[in-house]
C-alpha cells in the first residue's frame, strides 16, 4: 500500500481509518445514546466508557442535529529503508551502492463536523503537510488532499447491543501530486488522484470495556493527462487501483480521567499501473502494510480529553513509527 494510503488509513477510516484517533466532547454524542451518559451523582462507569468510546473511534460519535465541533490533530510519521543502486551491463553489475533513506513526514490536521441530523454527522479535514527526505536532502510543504466525510447511524443505539456507523468519504488530490513534479527535485503532498471510499463500523460496551472494528473499501480515480519526465520516458497515465482495509481494537478506562485504546489495522492495496507517452506500461505491485495503535487519552478539563498515540509498524510496507496528539478547539461560534 502507498503510504497516502496509510495517512489515510488514517483517511478511510474517515472513513478513514481508523486512521487516526480523533476525540470529540462530551456535548457531540448521539442523543439516541444518552443511556450511557453516567447522570449526576451516579456512582456508575458508563459516562467513562462512552468517553473512552468517543476517543476511540469517532464515528461512532456524531453531533447532535445542528450542533458543531472543530478539532485539531498533529501526526509524525518516520519511514527508512534501504535504497540499491546498480549499473547493469551486458548482464554484469557495474556498480553497486546500498544507501539508507529515511523520510519524515508531519501533517497538521483542522477537523470539522455538523450535525445535520442526530444520526447523520458531515464533515471536512484539512491537512498541512510538511516533508523532509535525509537522502536527497529535498523537503515539500503545504496543503494536503482536502476529505469530505459523511457518517449515518441506522439505527439508534440499545444498551447491550452492537453499534452501527456507516460512512463515506470523497478525498481531493489539492496537495502537491507526485506524477506532476521533478521527482529528482522535488517531493509531493498529496496522493495525485481522487478517492472515494466506504465502509462500516462497529463497536459494543462490554463494561468496562469497549470493543470496536471497522471494515472498508477505497476507490483511486485514474490520473490522466499527465506530463512527467520519468527518464528518457514521458509518464501519461496512472491506474492506482482500489484498496481495502480492516481494524479491531479496544478502549478501556482506567480511571475517570485516563483511557486506554488499542487497534491493530491490516490494508491491502492493489497494484499501480503506469502508462507512458510509448505505450510502454509499467507495473508497481500490490501491497499489504499492517499497523499497531496504541492511544492515551487524558482529560484536562470538563470539556476537553487530549488524546496522545503511538503507532508501530508491522509490515515492511508500513511507516516504521508513527506519534500523534489530538484536541478539541473549543470556539463560543461554535457552542450549540
């Protein structure tokens, strides 16, 4: 899988992805789940989970009908590798050079959802991307592909049953595409294509215990038209396929003011089509990258959790690390 693929799983799971952790406060859960919310003065656990939950997963968490919420988000991600250099010559190596790579990636992420009804949440996000490669010493800044969300809940929620989210999702290439520059010289911000993704969710209380998981597909809208010098080829046409993706986890509150969530995330992403202006093809092949997901959320007042995360990569497709930090901006525009 590409690694705009992985941002996003951190996007599908807007389907993302599950992506991602985002946190929401506790004025944005569904009314039709306010059996959970913990009333004043009970001793009960459930307000707690159901802020575990939200910290979790926020599909799960839409706004109340005309209600809105702005969150912020910061992600790094630090990927190496091994880069092979060769010169082949009549069928023999005439040079041979293995150099270590490493590409660190920070992405400043403006979340915003409206309730347009209880059970039904819209939303945008808008990434501001910042990249620095140590091997070629290039770097790249600047907007990232813009995503618009959308979250329906069919049925509302039941104590002690299953939760049901479905959502979709439409991802923008405004940022920097890698088929439009010197790749030489330059590095991208964006995956170069449109996408449209979707997907269900799911979770259930299990006291004192959330468990959720997430199932989705993506669509990648062929680029066309394309001018790219590629060697002595002119790269016309990209083919990037579709991708899948599943995530499991659980959030568990350890105490009214400290949460814990774990998910494991698997995506699968088809191979890459390369046409040129020769007819010449070229071929990038599938990809599978698998992730660990490891979040703290700690509230700091009243009406705001800081979620902090840490993600290991367990497939050599996947990013080697990754550190997030997530927060509701809380503006008096924004209050219900």
């Amino acid at each position: 899988m590409n690694r705009w693929f992985v941002r996003g799983l951190i996007l599908v799971s807007a389907t993302g992805l599950l992506s991602g952790t985002a946190l929401a406060q506790e004025d944005n859960v569904d009314q039709a789940r306010d059996a959970l919310a913990k009333q004043e003065g009970d001793k009960d656990s459930s307000r707690q989970l159901e802020e575990v939950f939200q910290a979790a997963e926020k599909n799960y968490s839409l706004q109340k009908k005309g209600s809105h919420s702005l969150n912020y988000s910061f992600d790094y991600s630090y990927t190496a590798d091994q880069r092979l250099d060769l010169a082949i010559t009549n069928g023999s190596v005439r040079n041979l050079d293995v150099v270590p790579s490493a590409t660190h990636n920070f992405t400043n992420s403006f979340s915003y959802d409206f309730g347009l009804l209880d059970n039904l949440t819209v939303g945008a996000r808008i990434p501001l991307v910042v990249k620095y490669d140590t091997q070629d010493e290039l770097n790249a800044s600047g907007f990232g592909d813009i995503s618009v969300t959308g979250r329906w809940q069919p049925f509302a929620y039941v104590p002690g049953k299953m939760s049901t989210t479905v959502f979709g999702t439409f991802t923008s290439k405004t940022g920097v595409s890698p088929y439009e520059i010197d790749i030489n010289e330059q590095l991208s911000t964006g995956s170069g294509y449109y996408s449209l993704g979707g997907g269900a969710s799911l979770s259930k209380v299990l006291d004192p215990v959330v468990v959720f998981g997430s199932v989705s597909a993506t669509y990648n809208i062929p680029a066309e038209d394309l001018q790219q010098v590629r060697g002595a080829r002119l790269l016309n046409e990209v083919e990037p396929g579709f991708g899948i993706s599943g995530s499991a986890g659980f959030a568990y509150s350890l105490s009214y003011d400290i949460s814990l969530s774990i998910s494991a995330q698997l995506s699968y992403s088809d191979e890459t089509i390369l046409t040129f202006s020769n007819g010449d093809q070229a071929m990038a092949q599938d990809q599978m990258s698998g992730f660990l997901s490891v979040s703290l959320g700690t509230r700091v007042s009243d009406t705001t959790i800081v979620n902090t995360s840490l993600g290991i990569g367990l497939t050599e497709d996947a990013p080697d690390f990754s550190l997030g930090v997530s927060l509701p901006l809380n503006f008096s525009g924004l209050k219900e």
